[in-house]
C-alpha cells in the first residue's frame, strides 16, 4: 500500500491511495476528491493520504472491513500506531519508545473522524463513529475560560475520548541584537 502523487488534466499534483496489487483505493479517494474541492491545501490532502494509507494497513493486518469498525479497532489503532514494530501480534517485552508522538496521533485520529463522519454524511457508513467517540463534559470542567464565556456558560464541552495528552510546547525565546 502506497501513497502516490499523480498529474491531474490541467497539470495540478493530487494524492491517491493504492492497494498492494495496484488498485486505487476507493473510500480513500472520494474522501480525497471531497478535500480537493472544497480547497483544502496540497500539504493537507498528502498529510490526510498518509494517515489512511496506515490506517488502511492497520485494517488488513487485523483483516477489519472498514465500515464495521467498533470503538475497541480504533482504540486498538491508537496502540498500533504507538507500537515501533507496526504490528499488534509482536509485542515488545521491554518498554521501549513510542513510535510516534501523541501530537502525531490525535493528527491521525481528527483524519479518521473527518474522514467517517465525510463517509457517514454520504450515507457509506451507517454507523456516525464522530458520535461514538466524543463525550461532553461540563462546562466547569474546563480550566480555560475564552473570551465570550459568559454566553456559553451552561454548554457542555466536546471531548474525544481516544484522543491522547500532548506534552506542552516549549517557547523559543529569541533575542534580537541591539543595532549599532
């Protein structure tokens, strides 16, 4: 399974999914056509064709059709993804280093919601799997307090349940020289 750039009619790069044997893959690339039409950028779509090349691997090494993925598959996705080997039938036997970042993980988890939730508008999927991962908290439960607070004071606040904690980002501090 590869991504792969291809030349559109009127000379534009794209970005399309194909199988091992060489078959594009099909949900992958109407999502795909979706994006490229309502304009998301190049580095977007290619970004977006990656994460599901490796979630589609992820599917056929655990032989799941996807359109009958259940909260546990996902869950068990965020583990393969974390995992260096890239499989689920080896395990290492020492803690070692998660493959990727947590920030690389929710980026592939908010592709897979977009992506399902695209598939169920269009009535592909039956299932809204957006709905199956996200809880609403109380609004208290939030320490941060935007600036229009005071209007949605009673609302409860979406959480994706799968998504993972990121470590905070680090401040580059740059001093610039005083000129002479």
């Amino acid at each position: 399974m590869q991504v792969v750039e291809v030349e559109t009619q009127d000379h534009q790069k794209r970005y399309v999914v194909i199988d091992d044997e060489g078959v594009l893959v099909e949900p992958i690339m109407q999502y795909l056509k979706y994006l490229d039409r309502i304009g998301a950028a190049r580095n977007t779509i290619r970004s977006y064709a990656t994460v599901l090349k490796q979630y589609w691997d992820y599917l056929s090494q655990q032989q799941l059709d996807w359109q009958q993925i259940t909260l546990d598959d996902l869950a068990q996705f965020v583990l393969w993804l974390k995992l260096p080997t890239g499989s689920l039938h080896i395990l290492p036997a020492q803690p070692v280093p998660q493959a990727r970042s947590n920030r690389t993980i929710n980026h592939a988890l908010t592709v897979l919601s977009s992506f399902y939730d695209y598939h169920w508008r269009i009535d592909n999927i039956s299932t809204n799997m957006k709905e199956k991962t996200t809880t609403y908290l109380p609004p208290r439960a939030r320490r941060y307090k935007s600036f229009l607070h005071h209007i949605t004071k009673g609302s409860p606040v979406a959480k994706n349940i799968l998504k993972q904690k990121e470590d905070k980002r680090k401040m580059i501090v740059l001093l610039a020289q005083p000129s002479p």
